[in-house]
C-alpha cells in the first residue's frame, strides 16, 4: 500500500471586518505548514477569500497543487470583499489533482437570522494520482456553524448520506 497523510485544518478564515482577529498570520503559518514536508495532503476548511487562497498557493512547495476558490464552489462565489456563495473549501496536495467536482447543500442559513444563509458549503471530491495508475478520492465538507444551525446541518449531512460517493 501507498501511506497518505493527511492533515484537516479549520484555518477560520472570515474577513477581518468580520472581526476575525490575527487571520494574516494563520494564513503565513500555513502557507509555511504546507513546506514542512510532514503532510502528502492538507484538506483546508473556511478559507473564503480569494486574497487568502492567492497567499497560500505562492507558498506552497513547487511541484505541489493546490484547489483554486472556483474549484470547489458554486459560480457566484465572490470571496474578494467578503464569502458569500463561497464553500470555505480547498486542498494542498503534493500530489498531480486529476478532478474536482463540488456539490453545494440544498439548505443553508436562515436569510434573517445570520450570515449562514450567504455561505455555499457543501461536499467537495478531489481527486488525486499518488502513483502512475493510482488515484484516491478525497471528500471533504463543512457544515452550518452555529449551536442554533442546528436543522440546516442535520439537512447537509443527510444530504451527504444520500451522495453516491
């Protein structure tokens, strides 16, 4: 067999006006993770902005892959002033990426209630070669946040259940 290892990291990546506080320095920190050579794949969760993604993927290692915002979202997704219609999701991989494919969740936040509704998570797959003639499936998702999102995450994870994956 071919060991894969694998690291899955909230990076709580919102907009500092979003009063997410020292967010510069976890993407630096990152963007040096992805260098220390510990991990053949690094599965990002709430990574939002498009300025985000830019600063990580110039740090990566050469010869290593990362996910782009569109990869895993839907159209809309902005991400340059703030998240909305954005998944939150991307992969580091120093392995070749073959295909990527992204399912955004039936049912999101509550529009009165809280941001949640502006978000697109969902179920991403990312494909990846680990050898010629090899490839793995790598599924990841995030979840409506929030104690009171209750009903909107038990909706996305039975949507999760019934994906043919």
């Amino acid at each position: 067999g071919t060991p894969l290892r694998l690291l899955s990291l909230m990076v709580w990546g919102s907009p500092g006006s979003f009063g997410v506080d020292d967010k510069e320095l976890r993407m630096e920190a990152i963007g040096n993770l992805t260098r220390s050579g510990n991990w053949d794949v690094i599965l990002l969760n709430d990574l939002w902005m498009r300025p985000d993604h830019a600063k990580i993927r110039a740090m990566i290692p050469e010869g290593h892959d990362m996910s782009s915002v569109g990869d895993l979202a839907v159209a809309t997704c902005d991400g340059s002033i703030a998240p909305e219609f954005c998944s939150g999701l991307a992969v580091i991989t120093k392995y070749p990426i073959l295909d990527v494919e992204f399912t955004a969740f039936a049912n999101s936040g509550d529009l009165l209630w809280d941001y949640e509704y502006f978000l697109r998570r969902g179920l991403g797959r990312v494909r990846i070669e680990p050898k010629p003639g090899m490839s793995v499936d790598l599924y990841l998702t995030s979840l409506a946040s929030m104690d009171y999102n209750y009903w909107y995450r038990e909706h996305q994870a039975e949507q999760i259940g019934r994906a043919h994956v």
